[in-house]
C-alpha cells in the first residue's frame, strides 16, 4: 500500500503538480489544515478544471448502492489510474468496507451527509450536512477526505458555493454525468453510457459516474468503465488526480495550473 502511494505521489510530482496530503483538524473538527484548493477552484462551481492540458478527470457519486464498487476499483487498478469518489455520509455510514477501499487507493470527496436540495438549506443546516458526512467518511475510510465537495442534484446557488467556500472546500461538480444510475430502465444503455462520457472529453473536463444501480442491479457505469477508458487514450487523452490540484498551505492562492 505505502509503495503504491509512493508511486502516485512521485508521478504526480514528475508532472510538476502537488497533491493533497493528510492533515490534522481545524477547531470543529471537520476540514483538514492540509493543502487547501487553490483560488482558482474558489468563488464558483466547478465543471472543468483550470487546465489547457488534454487530461481529464473521472469521479465517482456514491450515496444509495454499493454493487459496483468492485468492478470500477478493479478496472481503476489494472490501467493504474486514479479517480475521486464522492461518498455520502450516510452511504459511508452504511457502507463502510465499500468506502474504505475507495480511499485505500483514491481521493474522497464530501457528497454531504443526506443527499437533500442544498437550496433549500440555511446555512447552518448546510454546515451540518458536510460536517456530518466528513465525520462519517473519516470514521468508515481511516483517511483524510479532500476538501472537495460536491452538491447533491448538483443543485448550486451562488449563496450556497459561498457557504461550501467559508467551510473550506471547493465546489467540484462536472462537465458531464453518463447519467448510468438511470440504467436500462431510465432508458439508459452501456452505448449511451459511453457516448454521453466522450462527447464531453475537453482540457480539464470532469466526467461524473456512480457506482450504484437505480434498484435494478445493472451497474451500467461499470459496465461502460472500460470502453470510456479506451476512448480516453483512443483520443490521447491523460486522467488526472484531482488531488493534484490542491497546494500546500505556504502556497495558498495559486493560480491556474496547465
């Protein structure tokens, strides 16, 4: 495990990006003093990263079903790639072998604790929904998420960003979702799956896939994982660590990274 960290570290540094590391608490407890994301991820909802480079990345929701979680970390470890995985707290609460093995080898990011409209929440109450989930997710994973969080329904508001801001996180939403979790019976296919996925590829696009079924046990996003995959390198693409672009704290404020 430590040489495989080793490995993402040293590769992330060879493409003169800085990942994020494990931090200690600030006072109530629910985000890190770590590295921190960089201005540039700040002030606005984020659907493609501040990159001209031709890399993407793939993130993974995860707050009702665990069925395909085996099969997108098998299919992530074989090409060696890393993603960002999303668990709520309630799903790190249910679930929490699934989302130690996400972050026994990826990024995990907050998904808040209950999956609600965050623009029908006060702030406090939206306080609570990501404090709770850190907390859950720290106890199921053993490691310290990323100061990413993602709106449930990827429902934002400019009053509700600023709030995710203040709390120390930056508002990672997406370019695309394959929109998978409708499976066969949303209408959906493991073709459709892939076709959504690639008509998105751009610098910096951030593809949004789940690990779960909408009931029926057809996990389509893993079905069409490999066949994605293919057409990242098809297209000379690269898949980016979302990690990478976080920046220690003695160089907070940095600006565009690629």
């Amino acid at each position: 495990m430590e040489s495989t960290r080793r490995g993402v570290l040293a590769g992330l540094l060879a493409a003169g990006l800085v990942p994020g590391a494990a931090g200690g608490a600030v006072a109530g407890g629910a985000v890190a003093v770590g590295p921190r994301p960089p201005a540039s991820l700040l002030g606005h909802e984020i659907r493609r990263l501040p990159t001209s480079r031709k890399v993407l990345a793939l993130t993974f929701n995860a707050a009702w079903d665990d069925s395909g979680v085996d099969t997108v970390l098998a299919e992530l470890r074989r090409r060696r790639l890393k993603a960002t995985f999303f668990p709520t707290g309630q799903f790190a609460r249910d679930r929490p072998r699934a989302v130690r093995a996400m972050g026994a080898e990826h990024g995990l990011g907050n998904h808040s604790y209950s999956h609600p409209y965050f623009d029908g929440l006060s702030t406090g109450q939206r306080e609570r929904e990501v404090r709770r989930a850190d907390a859950a997710i720290r106890a199921a994973a053993g490691t310290e998420p990323l100061p990413f969080f993602r709106f449930p329904y990827s429902s934002t508001t400019a009053e509700s960003v600023a709030d995710i801001n203040r709390l120390g996180y930056a508002a990672i939403e997406f370019t695309t979702d394959t929109n998978g979790y409708l499976g066969p019976g949303g209408g959906m296919t493991v073709e459709r799956v892939v076709e959504r996925a690639v008509d998105a590829f751009a610098p910096g696009a951030i593809i949004q896939m789940h690990v779960g079924s909408t009931g029926d046990g057809v996990v389509l996003d893993a079905q069409a994982l490999p066949r994605v995959l293919d057409a990242v390198r098809a297209e000379g693409y690269g898949v980016v660590d979302l990690r990478a672009f976080l920046v220690p704290e003695e160089q907070r404020g940095a600006g565009r990274l690629g």
